[in-house]
C-alpha cells in the first residue's frame, strides 16, 4: 500500500516537507525549516521517553509547573529541548509553552514565527508506560519582524495558524502535521534515525463507533452531554479513553470517533488548553474532514484571551460531532 510504498521510496520527512514546499512558491524555506527544527526535538523527547524507565527519570521531579501539576522530569526535559530547538533554528520570535508561566520572548529579530507548544502532555501517564504526545501550533507574527513582540502577536484565534501537529510517543513515534493542504503522518525509525511518510493524505472517516470521555466525570455533565453519551450506549458504540489526549485523538482520526472534554464542576470552562492543545487538534480534523467544537463555536474561530485559556473540546469524526452539536441545539429549544 501507499505507506510501504512511501517507506520503500525513502520519503523522509525532510525529503517529504522539500517536496511540499512547491506547493507554496513564495516559501522561502523559513517553515521548512522550523518544522525540521520541531522534528528534530521530537527525535531528542523520543529517546529520553524510551528510556525513562531505566535512567530514572520517569519519576515526578518534585517542583510544579505553572498548572500546578507535579512537574514530572520528562516534562521538563521536553520543555527544554524544544524550546532550545526552536531558538538555535533561528525560526521562532516567541513561544507559548504549557511549562511556562509567560510568553518566552527569543529576543529574535528575524524571526517571523511565533509557536504554542505543549511539549509533553499526558506526563502523568509517564510511569504507567502509556502513550504521551507533544501538541504544537505554529502562527505568523502580525507586527513587523525585528519589532517587539505585542499581545496581538500572541493572541490569534486557531483560523490564523499557518502548520499544525502533534508527536505521539506510543508503541512507535509518530509525527502527524498540517500546513493547511491536508494531514500526512511519518513514522520514526529507530535505526535510522528519520521519520517515514506513513500515513499520507490522512482523512477523519466521516462516522465512527468510538467515543472517548472521562465517565468518572458524568454526574457534573451539561444534559445535552449526557443525553449524547447515552445515545452512543444505546447504540452499543465503543468506549476508548486512555487518558492521554494525542493517544486517544490519534486513534479516533484513524479509526472513527469522539473525544469530549466539556465544562466540568471543577473546571467550568473544561480542562484542555485552548492555546497549545484544542487549536492544533482543531487544524488538524478539519483539514482531515472532520470538525471541532467548544459546544458553542468552532475552536479555530475562538478569540484567545489569556494564554492558559481552557475550553471545552469536542473533536472527532464530522457526523459525531454534529450529533453533540444537535443535542445542544435540541435541549435549549426544550429548556
Ligand atoms: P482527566 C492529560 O492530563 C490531559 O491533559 C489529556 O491528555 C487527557 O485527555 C486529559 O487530561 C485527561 O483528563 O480529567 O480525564 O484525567
């Protein structure tokens, strides 16, 4: 099939994104550039990953980070790596990271892009040997390069981001990334050392059978939540949630499905980033056909207004997410 043919062919990543760049004529190689520079980082954050267990550096580090979760050693090292990554390729003037309390100013005055990145989330998963993932969003910088770096610069809505994607840290590494003309995912080689284009063209198959939330969280659902979640049992659709926001988004683009995360008591406004988590998977389903919303609005079209922003996150499969969508529509008519 296409993925052997990729991988028999040699499509590297960094054969596939010189390849792509005709796409874009004007490209002046900046974006081909910061996105080999993330690839780079990821290829780093996959070693120290495979060998938490035995370098002991899988516990929890013991400070917290601005979240106020344990921080756990990973987290940190991914922190560092791409942030070290992303300033040496002499791409990025400013990065938005889970890990940091404020926006990271590089000082760059060439540097026309500006990246969120939550470099390793799902860390609590660390320990218990399941998938984490990082989650990046890459946007042009609004005022002149060389200028300071203002607010305006930082706070764009989803719709203005140029490249889009995630690294998911499973049973193999996987890079699946956007620029705006489809999703193609690359499979990483130990041996050698690359990512192979894998999954070309990746599409979000428009129905599916798996759902994926926290059940543990049911009794603080809005009703239209509950009324879905009821609706997929009824229908005997499959219950997936891993707990680890790629491993389960990844799964549902390939096979068909949900993922919700809606208000909760404790966190009203859900507990996944819209920054650095909902706007990269949001990019990425719709340039695979599928969709993404808080409930309310789509997330590309969400006005961020502070940098750890949450929001509720529906994601999946174009007709699941309709029906979420529906329910909503329905019981405001009736309440
Ligand atoms: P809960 C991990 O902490 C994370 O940010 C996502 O990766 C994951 O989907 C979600 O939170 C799990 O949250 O409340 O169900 O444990």
């Amino acid at each position: 099939d296409q993925s052997n043919l990729a991988y028999s062919v040699g499509m590297t990543l960094d054969r596939f994104i010189k390849f792509k760049q005709q796409d874009f004529p004007f490209a002046s190689g900046e974006l081909s550039q910061l996105l080999r520079d993330i690839a780079l980082a990821a290829k780093i954050v996959n070693r120290e990953t495979n060998r938490a267990g035995l370098a002991n550096i899988g516990g929890a580090f013991g400070q917290t980070n601005v979240q106020g979760e344990e921080q756990q050693k990973l987290d940190v090292i991914a922190n560092i790596r791409f942030m070290r990554a992303l300033s040496k390729g002499g791409e990025v003037c400013a990065i938005v990271s889970e890990e940091e309390d404020s926006v990271i100013d590089l000082q760059n005055s060439s540097g026309k892009y500006v990246v969120a990145i939550d470099p390793l989330d799902g860390s609590s998963n660390i320990d218990v040997n399941i998938s984490i993932g990082t989650i990046f969003s890459i946007y042009r910088r609004k005022t002149p390069v060389g200028s300071p770096i203002q607010e305006i610069d930082i706070m764009q809505p989803g719709n203005q981001q140029v490249a889009a994607g995630y690294v998911l840290y499973g049973s193999s590494t996987m890079l699946v990334y956007t620029t705006g003309c489809g999703v193609n995912g690359f499979t990483y080689e130990n041996s050698l050392g690359e990512f192979f284009l894998s999954h070309p063209e990746m599409k979000a198959p428009k129905d599916g059978m798996i759902y994926s939330i926290n059940e543990g969280l049911q009794l603080e659902w809005e009703p239209e939540i509950f009324s879905y979640i009821q609706s997929c049992k009824e229908r005997k659709l499959q219950s997936r949630y891993i707990g680890s926001l790629v491993a389960d988004f990844h799964r549902n683009l390939l096979k068909g499905g949900v993922y919700l995360y809606p208000s909760t008591l404790k966190n009203p406004s859900g507990k996944l980033r819209l920054l650095y988590e909902a706007n990269a998977l949001a990019m990425i389903i719709e340039q695979a056909g599928g969709k993404a919303t808080d409930g309310n609005q789509r997330i590309l079209d969400i006005q961020p207004h502070s940098l750890h922003q949450r929001t509720p996150l529906i994601i999946g499969s174009e007709k699941m997410v309709n029906e979420v969508i529906s329910m909503k529509t329905n019981s405001s008519l009736t309440s």
